[in-house]
C-alpha cells in the first residue's frame, strides 16, 4: 500500500480493520424458527414477537447464567 495521501492510507487501512472485525465477529446462536423464542406466538421475521419477549428472555438467561456461577 503506497499512498501518496495520509487520508487514503488512514481509510484503506480503516476498512482493512472493519473487515478484519466483522470475519472474526461471533455468529449468532439463535436461529429463525418462525416462532417467538420466549412465548412461542409465530413470526415471520427475527427470534422474538416483540420488544417485551426479547427483553424478558434476556433476562431469563441471565438468572440463568448466574445461577450457574454460584
């Protein structure tokens, strides 16, 4: 990479690191099932019918996270 501006080697070099960031991100566990993951009601999109079963779930896995550290 030989750039003859600063700014284009800084962006070059940024967009390296993005790619770099996204290849070596954690995939998701949850899958589309068609159905809400907390209540079960049919979905046509996402793992969750609405903000409240999202949250409720979440919540749910973290008890039982720290149910397992004690």
């Amino acid at each position: 990479m030989n750039f003859p501006d600063p700014a284009d080697e800084a962006a070059e070099r940024e967009q390296q690191m993005i790619e770099i960031a996204l290849a070596n991100r954690p995939h998701p566990t949850m899958q589309f099932t068609g159905a809400c993951y907390y209540c079960e009601e049919a979905v046509t999109a996402g793992c969750f019918c609405d903000e409240d079963c999202r949250s409720d779930y979440e919540r749910v896995e973290r008890a039982k996270q720290h149910r397992k550290v004690a």
